[in-house]
DNA sequence: TCAATGCAAGTGTGATCACAAATCAAATAA
DNA sequence: TTATTTGATTTGTGATCACACTTGCATTGA
C-alpha cells in the first residue's frame, strides 16, 4: 500500500536528533503547551487560530497544526463550531484527573524511587532549596516560578522512570489539568501558606530511601492537595450560583 | 437526551455535537488510526504526506495535520530528517508498552465493573457468541475479523468505565502497541489455537459477578498474552541475527 | 417596542505554490 | 572496482488564496 522504503538498519537511532532544527510549528506548540501548563489561559477562554498567529508573530499554518496536536491530548477541546477552546472545570473532570494522575504519577514515581542514581538524587534535593529562597522573599508571590519549580521538580523524578510511554500520558495529564491547577494556587495563595516544599521534601526522603510505596504516598498528598482545595471552592461556588 | 440546546452559559454540552460535518481531516485522520490499530502498516515503515494524500484522494493539506496528530500521541514517530515512520519494535518498548496497558486498562475494567449495567452486560455477552461463529468456520483465519471484534469487546467495557481522561490514553496505548499486536496475531495463527474466547468469557463471568480484582486479573491475562508471545518470538531471532 | 431579516466581518478548512533540505542516481576520478 | 561528487527528484514546511459557515449588528417590518 505504501512506499515502505525497507531501510537496512532498524533503529535508524531516531530518539533526539544530534541536528534538531526547530520548525515553527513545534515553537508554536511548545509556547502554547507552556501556556496551558502554565495556566495563562483561563478555562473556557476560546482561541482562534488568527489570533494566536498574530500573536506569536507567524502564519496560521504552523497555528493550526499546533492545536490540532492539543486537541488530540485533550489539552484544548474541539467545539461543534470547530472554534477551540480551553477545556472548562467541572467537579466530575477534576476527580478525573486526579485519579488518573495518581494512577500514573504514583507508577511512575515508584518506578523511579528504584532507579534514580545518587547524582539524580542529588539534583532533587538541590531543588528543595529554591523553595527556601522563594519562601524566603515571598512578600511578592511568584506564582509563575511556583508552576515552573514544581514542574522541574516533578519530571526530574518521573523522567527517571524509564518509561517512554508514561512520560508522555503524564505530560498530557499536566497538560489537561493545567488550568485547574493555575486557579488552585492563586486561591491557595489567598488561603494562606503554600508547603509545596514540606510535600517535596517527604518525596526526596522517600526516594532516597529506595521506598516506593512511601514515595507514592507521598507524591499522591502532593498532588492532590491543590484538587480537593479547589473541589471545595468549586462546590462552595455551585452552592451560591444555582443560576446557570 | 443529547440535543444540546444551545444555551450561551458555560457548559456549550460539546460532546458529541448533533450536527457533525465530518471534516476531510478527520476522515484521515480516523483511516491512518483505524490502519494502525489494525496493524495495516509494519514496523518501521515510512510514510509521506503526499503519499497518503494521493491514497485517500485528498490534498497534502489534512494528510500533515493527522500525521501531526498522530506523532503526539506517539502513534507514530518523528525522524530527525523530518520523515514520519512506524515505530519500531524494540523488547524495551513492548514490555513498556505492556506495563502501561495493565496499570490503565486494569484501572479501567476494574472501574467498569462495578458500574456496568445489565444491559451493558448482556451486549459484551452477546460479542463472546461471535467469537464462536469465527471458531465455526476457522478454516479461513480472518486477522481482521479477530482485531475489530477484540477491540470492539474490549471498548465496549472501557466505555462502561466513565472516565473521559482513562479512554483517550487507552486509544493511544491501542494506537502503539497495534503495529506489535498484528504480528503477535500471525504468529499465534501459525504457532496454533487462538484462544481469545476463553479469555474473554472469564472477563465475562467476573464483570457480571461485580468482581473488579477477578475482572482486572482476567484483564491481565488476556492482554498479557499476545505480548509474551511475541517477546519470545523476538528473543529468537534476537539470538539469531546479530548482524544489526 | 420587539422580532425577523439581511448584510458584513470573522473564522475554519482545504488546495496550491514557493522554497529549502534531504535523498537518490548517475557520472567521474582515483 | 571503489569512492566521491554532482545534478535531478522527492519531500516537508510555511505562506497565501478561495470558499463555506458562523457570528454579530444594523436595518426593516409588523
């Protein structure tokens, strides 16, 4: 059916290129999935291609291949009007979520606590200091290096599962609960203390140790924390709104 | 029930949208999946956009963006010369592969049993008969018949699990692991009995007792199966040919 | 005043073109 | 004969255009 070109060596060693020659297409993917990650956009908000071009100063061409690829993982959502939008909270999404990033997370953390070396180790537990930094002028909050922090924190871990199926459900799952988790933290911040590092540090110490379980333990009170603070916030606002 | 009434407020009720013209990129989009959950094109084979264009009779335009699609959800592989291939299959990434389906699709049947309904029941029932009928006239061993009622049977349960984050993963962990699947499948065929029916009637029987661990368990079984076949097959000719 | 109609701007989709990089083949030189 | 180079073909990428559909607003009618 197809040309198949029956190369002569199987693995033509594809994983990372040495020359990588950046497309704008995967700029534009990668900005956008940093955005959405990030929680730069609110739930709902609805995107055209149009704009986003102008915005990231190219054409619709390299846009439009971008959403399609965050349709497909579910890290934006396709209405029937074919416009796009940010995928909106709703309780039973958010449980979602969660059960499945505890699902795969907490794998992928176990697997990890079996296999990272002491140098990965030690690279972890470096990034429990930056939190002591930040906690330490946080007179004005950053919450975009809190995102960016946990997010190096997280994959430095997962990254050492071995997995290359894992990694990619879990980015997708980062991905899909982005916005949630924006929302989550500025209302955590409004709350009151924000022990990311506590939580960090019960995970290192776990993974020092070698202890799967407690690591999955204790990566699943991490995770969680921001879902159930927002759940009760989000149920809190149906109590009052019975409008819609 | 789906009718949508197209309210202004925040749920637009996307799913599944009563007027749905099908888009010629979705049309490829849903062939090239169908083709590799079939396990239609081989391991390693590469595919070019104007290629597939000028099979589906349609422009370079849809072809790149369901090919682009496709890459993210790992169903297909990105060459650092910019071609797009068939990922190979490496003892690494089916045992990956593997590990992964058990954790999710576990989670998934596991969940689906305690909340599929009699008449869920009795359609996946209904699916074992065919699997009979197929034994009946085995003298002509139809590869295809077996994939599509497989899968049929098992989304038919991990629809049952209500969990709109789980499906779209297991989609794509069917998506990557199909190109493997359909060798395992000749393999079996030459090597003797194709024993899915048993496999599936014990899933069967522990779904319609409400029994989670017994239907995961049975889950494990049946999926595990065509991977250790195909690993020992691998393991062979790995031993064989080392001139790679 | 309010609802219906019609026009205009905006938007997604698919096709086509231009260009650069990669691939393959033949031809040339050692 | 073998290795290298050169030229033609193929291929992916990005831009632009044409078309259909949707949306929003102003006009028109009762």
């Amino acid at each position: 059916m197809q040309k198949a070109t029956a190369d002569k060596s199987d693995p033509i060693a594809a994983q990372l290129a040495p020359v990588g020659r950046e497309t704008v297409q995967d700029r534009v993917y990668l900005e956008l999935r940093r955005a959405l990650i990030g929680g730069l956009f609110e739930p709902s908000q609805v995107l055209t291609i149009r704009g986003l071009a102008d915005a990231l100063m190219t054409s619709t061409m390299p846009v439009r291949e971008a959403l399609g690829r965050l349709i497909t993982e579910k890290a934006l959502e396709a209405l029937p009007n074919r416009s796009v939008r940010v995928p909106p909270i709703t309780l039973e999404r958010m449980d979602d979520l969660l059960r499945a990033r505890i699902l795969i997370e907490g794998e992928a953390i176990a697997l990890a606590a079996t296999r990272m070396t002491p140098r990965q180790i030690t690279t972890i537990e470096s990034m429990l200091g930056e939190w002591d930094e930040m906690r330490a002028l946080k007179h004005k909050k950053d919450v975009d290096r809190e995102v960016t922090l946990n997010q190096a924190f997280h994959f430095e871990i997962y990254r050492a599962c071995g997995s290359a199926v894992l990694i990619p459900m879990i980015e997708s799952l980062w991905l899909q609960s982005g916005p949630c988790i924006r929302v989550a933290i500025y209302a955590f911040s409004d709350a009151g203390e924000v022990d990311t590092a506590h939580y960090h540090r019960t995970i290192v110490k776990a993974i020092a140790a070698q202890d799967a379980k407690g690591a999955r333990d204790a990566l699943v009170a991490d995770i969680s924390r921001p879902f159930t603070f927002l759940r009760s916030k989000l149920e809190a606002e149906a109590k009052k709104g019975q409008s819609a």
